[in-house]
C-alpha cells in the first residue's frame, strides 16, 4: 500500500517564476492538506482539499493556488515566486474532513529554493 | 486552537527514556493532543494521541492530567534513531483537518 507521494522532490526555480507541485494521497484517503516549512520552523497550513474543493486555508496570499482531481491526488501552484517561498513542501492526506483527531499522513515533501 | 509550549531542545543518551513535556493552558473542551515526529528532509509522522489520561502504543505513551493544560511523551528506551524534531499540536475535532504547527522539540539522542 502506498503511502503519500509528491513529485518532485528537489526544484530549483527563479524569482518570478511559477511552479507546480504535485501529490498523491494514501491508497483510502480523499482529503488533501498542503504545508509549508522553512527551514527551522515547523509546518504551516497552506490549503485543504476535500471534494475538489478547497474547504480551509491558511495565512497564504493569493499567489499560492491549488487543486484536487477525481482520483484525489493534488497539485499546489506557485506563481510570482519569491526567495521567501524557498521551503519544504508537504502534503498531507486523511480520510474527510473529521478533524485532528483523525490521523493525517505526510509525504516526504518537495525541497523548493528560489534563486 | 489552543496555543502549545515545548522545550527547544533535549539530549538523551541511548536506553534511556525521555520524557517531553508539552503546555497547553488554554485547551477547549473539545481539543485532541497529537504528538508526531519529524526526520530532517521528511514529512512529520504521527505517534501518538489523546483525549485524557494515558494514553500507550507500540511507539511511546501519553500521559494527559485531570486538568489536560499539559502533556507528556513519554519514549522509552531511546536509540540513535530517536533523533529528530518532535512536535505537540491541540487541535478542535471539529476544526477540519488543519494543524497547527509550533517550533517543536529537538531531540539528540547520543552513544
């Protein structure tokens, strides 16, 4: 059974540029959170994903987008990159929207850097 | 979401056992504890969680007051493989599935 996979796993990109990145959820799972982690500090909420619809989001601008297809798996879009945005990139997958108390499993995150 | 408070940092050595001790004072009736692990390069993974008292399973327990304003994971017999950031989160059951990240715990675990 395959746990979450993200694609790819190292991206190297310029200020100004856009990126997309990709996620496939737990084999069973149909909801989709994404995060951001710099360096040092801990994970923060980006979006969620459930039903093709973005349910939740976090303190992100606008220029962070997303979404989730038939088959569950994700994309996150970066547009107008900024050297601030250089960060591990998670995704996370559960079962709908239950909440904390259902556990929620991450992928190995995509490593961005933005020169 | 209730917010959290962890160590920075702990060091350990091998065989013994840890115990990482997390402050939650405003906690809501309704919020969960939910402790992961996080390897460098890697996504967080989860351990353990609990609603009230103890809390055990293959990995480590848990150990939540009567007053649930803290916790404590509990890892035993640690190795060098135990190295690695360890998050507490609280969260609402009914607030979806987003977690709330604080800087988490540093565990360095030495021969």
């Amino acid at each position: 059974d395959a746990g979450v996979t993200q694609s790819p796993t190292h991206l190297i990109k310029t200020r100004g540029q856009q990126v997309t990145l990709r996620c496939s959820p737990k084999s069973g799972h149909d909801t989709v959170s994404w995060y951001q982690q710099a360096l040092g500090q801990g994970p923060q909420f980006i979006f969620q994903y459930y039903e093709e619809e973005e349910r939740q989001r976090g303190n992100f601008p606008d220029r962070f987008s997303g979404h989730q297809f038939p088959n569950y798996s994700s994309e996150l879009n970066v547009n107008a990159l900024l050297l601030g945005d250089s960060a591990l990139y998670l995704c996370a997958s559960s079962r709908g929207l239950a909440g904390v108390q259902e556990t929620q499993y991450f992928g190995p995150g995509t490593r961005l850097l933005v020169l | 979401l209730a917010k959290t408070t962890q160590p920075i940092s702990m060091d350990s050595y091998e065989g013994q056992e840890v115990n990482i001790t997390c402050s939650h004072n405003n906690i809501a009736t309704n919020d969960y504890i939910t402790w992961y692990q996080q390897f460098p390069s890697q996504g967080p993974r989860f351990i353990i969680q609990g609603y009230k008292t103890k809390v055990t399973n293959e990995v480590a327990s848990l150990f939540i007051p009567a007053d649930r304003k803290s916790s404590t994971l509990s890892l035993p017999r640690v190795s060098l493989s135990d190295t690695a950031v360890y998050y507490c989160l609280v969260g609402d059951p009914g607030g979806g599935n987003k977690l709330t990240f604080g800087t988490g715990t540093q565990l360095k675990v030495e021969l």
